[in-house]
C-alpha cells in the first residue's frame, strides 16, 4: 500500500485468521493535522497532545487574500 501526501483518509484493517505484518514509514512531525470527512472531524496533534473537532464549528479567520 501507498499513500502520497497529501492524502484522503485510510485505515487498515486485517480480515483474514493470521497476524497482519505492516511496515510503516513516514516523517514523524511534532504538529499534525487529519481530517475525516466521513465523520465530520478534524484531528490535530501537537506532541503527545491530541484534540478532535467538529467539522461544523469550524470558523473562518481572517480576511482571505
């Protein structure tokens, strides 16, 4: 499996009987954010801190230039 970046969400799951060996790779960054347009949310990780919204309270900030 491959994932480029930017990417739409994914998961993994094992539906056979045995163990499932996945190899990951990647950066490991201090901040990072992950949104899940299916659930409605949107992750952000900051260190070993982790808070989820919802998409629906989102606010603009800002004039967009």
């Amino acid at each position: 499996m491959g994932f480029a970046t930017p990417s739409v969400p994914h998961h993994l799951r094992n539906t056979g009987k045995g163990p499932l060996v996945y190899l990951m790779g990647g950066e490991s960054l201090n901040f990072e954010v992950a949104t899940f347009p299916t659930l409605g949310k949107k992750m952000v990780r900051s260190g070993s801190r982790v808070e989820i919204y919802d998409l629906t309270d989102a606010k603009t900030f800002g004039p967009l230039v």
